[in-house]
C-alpha cells in the first residue's frame, strides 16, 4: 500500500449510530474510487452491539436495565459475537481496500492484531494472541475486541481497546467467548492519555500496512440526523 493514502480521523465521542452513518459513507468512497483509505479513530458512548455470530440470548441485562445502564443495543453486520464499546474506550475503524494484493480476511485481522500488540508493548504491556481466538489478550484478560464486516474486499468495522473503560458494563453480557476482560489504566495502575494511545496505533498501523503517507485530522461528527436538518 505504499502508494495509497491513509486519512487518519480523529473524531472524539460519536453516537454509535452516527458512527455507523461515517463508516458507510467512507466504504463507499473507498469502493467508487480506490484513491484513498481511512482509519477512524473514535469513542462511543455506552453501547452494546450484537455481531453475525451472536446467540439471542448474549445480552444479560433487561431492557429496563439498559435504560437505567444508559446503553444502547444494535444489531451489526460485522463478524464475532456480542462486545461493549464505551467510555475510555478507542474504537478504530480502518475503511481500507484489500484489493487486489491482500485479499485475504485471516490475514487482515492477524495484522490488525499485530497493530495493537505493538501499540501494547509501547506502553510495556505483554499482548499476545489466543490460538483458535480473535482478539489481543493480556495476562488479566482480553484487552482488545477485533469484529470485521468486508464488502467488495473494501473493509468496515474493526477493533475495541480499553484504554480507561469501566469494565463492569462486560458483566451484563457474553462477551466473545465470554473470557475475562482487562484494561490498559487497570494494567498500568494510573489512568492513560487516549491522544497518546492513538499517536501510537496510528504510527503502528502505517507499519503494519505499509502506508507511505498517513494524514490526520481532529473533528467533531454530529448526531444523527443533525447534518441533514441544517443542510
């Protein structure tokens, strides 16, 4: 990928469903044009969110539970099961065409592995993969959720890294294949700088994939629907 831009956005706290709208907007640049690929870096409000593989009964809490919880539910399109994305949480979606020399899923999300593994060690914390799992784990627990959706071998969804999350919002799901989770603030025993974390992943990243130039950018993604009323 050498020859192919990366455009890193820094987009804050966003509405997972807002979330949703930039990622199909962003997969469908990639697909019409090929010019250009993205990775957005974001935090979710507290949400749980159902993957392909998902059992109806993943979700432990009742639907007045959640309104008390103040979480959403949504149903996805990516691979794995049921995860929790939240506060202190970095959420990444890397929008980027596999095509035409790394078709190949397996492969996609060992790297994505390798990408927060190295970040991991920057901030010398042992990650590792679990044979026969997706995902990075720590000698807590599992660190980082890996779910991936790919559509014309252009790339959507993506990784989970608890950076500073509250991890008791996992007990009201199963997650993955229900391990125990871990946290970077937890492991280090002091709160971590997410701008720092993503510094680190995005430098990790243009490693991993051999990009020859990353762009980065801040900016603040409104509410769903808010865009289109102004316009």
């Amino acid at each position: 990928m050498q020859n192919r831009v990366l455009e890193v956005r820094r987009l804050g706290r966003v509405e997972y469903a807002a979330g949703l709208e930039l990622q199909a907007e962003s997969e469908r640049d990639v697909i019409e044009r090929r010019a250009q690929d993205y990775l957005l870096l974001l935090e979710h409000p507290h949400t749980f969110t159902i993957g392909r593989r998902s059992k109806p009964d993943g979700v432990l809490a009742t639907a007045e539970l959640l309104r008390n919880l103040g979480v959403e539910v949504f149903e996805t399109n990516r691979g794995g099961k049921v995860t929790y994305h939240g506060l202190g949480q970095i959420v990444g979606y890397p929008i980027i065409s596999l095509s035409p020399d790394r078709e190949d899923v397996h492969k996609f999300v060992r790297e994505l592995e390798e990408v927060l593994i190295r970040t991991m060690a920057d901030f010398d914390i042992e990650a590792f993969r679990i044979e026969g799992l997706t995902g990075v784990h720590t000698r807590e627990g599992k660190i980082a959720a890996i779910g991936v959706h790919i559509k014309r071998w252009v790339t959507t969804h993506g990784f989970a890294l608890n950076v500073n999350t509250d991890l008791s919002y996992y007990n009201w799901i199963i997650a993955c294949e229900g391990e125990p989770v871990a946290s970077m603030d937890k492991l280090l025993g002091r709160n971590v700088e997410m701008a720092e974390v993503e510094d680190r992943i995005i430098e990790n990243f243009q490693e991993v994939f051999g990009f020859g130039t990353a762009l980065s950018s801040r900016f603040s993604v409104p509410p769903p629907g808010l865009a289109h009323a102004e316009a």
